[in-house]
C-alpha cells in the first residue's frame, strides 16, 4: 500500500512515477525494499502506464460523498425508528 501512495504523491509533486522514484520515497520514510517489495513496485509502474492518475483520483474522490450521504440517511432512519419506538413505549405505560 505504501508503494501506490508514494506513487499518488509523486504524481501530485509533477515527478516520474517510475521504479527509482517510488523505491527512494520508500526508503526516505525507512521502508526495506526486499526482493518481493521491489515485484510490486515493478507490477504497479507497469499498472499505471497510460493510466490516467487524475481521472481516477477524482472518480474516487466522487464516490466518499455520496456513501457519506447514504451513511447519513441510514442514521437518520435509526434515529426516527427508535424515536417512534419510545413513542409507542410511553404510549403503552400511559394508556
């Protein structure tokens, strides 16, 4: 997970998202790059050619608000729920 975000702020920072450049983020914040962790910065380099970075990042950045959203909704529905609950409680002990 480490080697997409130091991807995504290379991106950000206008750099080469290449090899190199992922591995020496990687070691600045004191990650070992062992031989497996170098696979899956060579995969991702791969992955991401011809990927439009910023496209993406936006089309997920769309996706948070709308669950936000939902997230709200179904809290809002809980809160009622359990407001008519009471509701008929009270009713039952005052008749």
């Amino acid at each position: 997970m480490e080697d997409i975000y130091a991807a995504i702020l290379l991106h950000k920072i206008g750099k080469e998202i290449n090899e190199e450049n992922i591995k020496n983020i990687l070691k600045a914040a004191g990650k070992e790059i062992n031989p497996e962790e170098e696979a899956k910065i060579k995969a991702l380099v791969v992955s991401l050619k011809g990927v439009d970075i910023e496209k993406e990042l936006e089309s997920a950045t769309l996706v948070q608000p709308s669950e936000t959203k939902v997230e709200k909704e179904e809290k809002k529905e809980l809160v009622e729920e359990k407001k008519e609950e009471a509701a008929e409680g009270l009713s039952a002990l005052f008749g």
